[in-house]
C-alpha cells in the first residue's frame, strides 16, 4: 500500500537501518510534542500552489500536476514565491504515490496522464526542485524527508534499492536532526520500519509506537491509514478496522484508503 521508504530486502542495509531504528524509538518514547510543516505550508502557500496540498486526500492528480505546472511557469518572476520549490518537490512525491497505487493495485484503471510518466522522471523532477531549495535552506527539515520519499519511490527491485533505500534512509535522518519534532518526518520513518522487512530495519512494533506518536499531534488521513496497515499488519483487526474507518472518514475519495477499507472488513467477515 502507498509509496514506502524502503522495500528494501538487503543485509547491506541492517547496520544503518539499526541505528536509526534506535534512535527513532528513543525519540517516540522521550518526546512529546510534534508540528504539522504541511499544514504550515498550506497556510503560507497561495491559491495557486495550494492544491497541491489539498487534492492529494482524493488522489486528485490532474488537480495537483496543474498546480505544479502553474508553479513552474512562474518560477523566475516576480511572481514566484520562496516557498515554490518546496511546493512542487512535495508535489511531485504526492504524484510518485499515486502512480504506485495504481502500478500496484489497479494497473488497468490507472488514468492516461499518469501512464504516460515514468516513475523516474517524477522523481528526479521533484528531487531537482528539492534540491534547489534545499540550497538556499539548507537548515529546512521538510525539504528532506520530501526527498526521501521521491528516493524511495524510485526503488523498484534490488539494484535500485542498494543505492536509493540507504539515501532514503540519509535524507529522513537529516530530516529528523534538524528538526526532531517534525511530525511528517517521524510519520516517514514509521513508514519506512512499516515497509521494511525486518533484516533491513522493518519493525511493525516500532512503527506503532512512532505512528501513535504522529496521531497525538496530526490528525491527518495518512497517518490514520498507516496506523490501520499496521495493525492489520500484526493481526489486530478491531484497532485496523477502527483507525480504516477514520481514513475513510478523513479522506472518503481516496481509492487506496478504500481498498484497505474493503480488505479489513472482509477479514472481520471472514472471522464470524
């Protein structure tokens, strides 16, 4: 489900992936308060950026690549914002993850604009604005956990998850030490102990205890969709099927929320 930090089955990436799964639990276990930098975003952002923050709950990509391309056409005016980059790159990873749901869930209705991109290019478009913007901020948080995930959403097998899992994994550290209470960066990093097998830092454990943390401070649908994946995850079918109906609350037009949704409740089914 939805783009991971990670699917990467390779010992070489144990003793890094081990480090950061200790510091990560001593951070869910001796921190408290977390803060939203998307819904900071969204609040500075203007009309035209914004959509990129408010059409990803439907998976709306027509909606989020317009918005892209407007940001793109002004970049260099003076109607460009500071925070455009930064936009777009975020953007950019919102479209990786909706490519992957339909790659991976339903490849026949995946819509024609988005057949037409390959998952590379999005990514190396989103990791230049990135970039870019992490040049002039080189102190900004957000602006690496969004690379992280365009890295990661370039993983596709073994070869590709040698180089890009250990730089996923970089990018969401640094994320974490220049802001450790970056609640989207602790969401990462759940994410990533959630996709992982376990000999490359996977612990379903783990990602409870960060994603429980996120929650108290983001009430937000993806973070409530990873709480239900996970418990699903470890067989615990009331706590999934409660946190699945709070994404399906939150985000009611998403069709991965939807789908996790229909598979949850024909386990319970199944089960009386």
């Amino acid at each position: 489900m939805e783009t991971n930090l990670g699917t990467i089955a390779l010992t070489a990436l144990l003793l890094v992936a081990g480090a950061a799964c200790l510091r990560g639990a001593a951070a869910a276990e001796t921190r408290t308060a977390l803060h939203d930098p998307l819904a900071t975003l969204q609040e500075k952002t203007d009309e035209v950026g914004r959509p990129v923050l408010t059409a990803f709950a439907a998976y709306d990509h027509a909606k989020i690549r317009k918005a892209i391309a407007a940001l793109e056409a002004r970049a260099g005016t003076d109607a460009a914002h500071d925070l455009d980059r930064y936009v777009i790159a975020q953007g950019y990873a919102e479209v990786a993850t909706i490519r992957r749901y339909y790659e991976k869930h339903d490849e026949d209705a995946m819509p024609a604009a988005l057949e037409a991109l390959y998952a590379d290019d999005i990514a190396e478009k989103g990791l230049a604005q990135a970039a870019a913007f992490a040049e002039r901020h080189p102190e900004h948080s957000d602006i690496w956990r969004v690379t992280a995930e365009l890295k990661a959403s370039q993983i596709r097998g073994m070869t590709s998850g040698f180089t890009r899992g250990p730089e996923a994994l970089e990018a969401i550290t640094k994320a974490q030490e220049l802001d450790p209470e970056n609640g989207w960066a602790l969401f990462a990093q759940g994410r990533m102990h959630y996709h992982n097998p376990a000999i490359a830092g996977g612990d379903k454990d783990l990602a409870l205890r960060e994603l429980r943390r996120v929650v108290k401070s983001i009430e937000n649908w993806r973070v409530f969709h990873y709480l239900s994946l996970t418990y699903d995850a470890k067989d615990m079918l009331p706590q999934a099927w409660f946190w699945a109906q709070k994404a399906s609350g939150a985000a009611p037009e998403n069709p991965e929320v939807a789908l996790h949704l229909r598979e949850v409740r024909e386990k319970r089914e199944e089960e009386r």
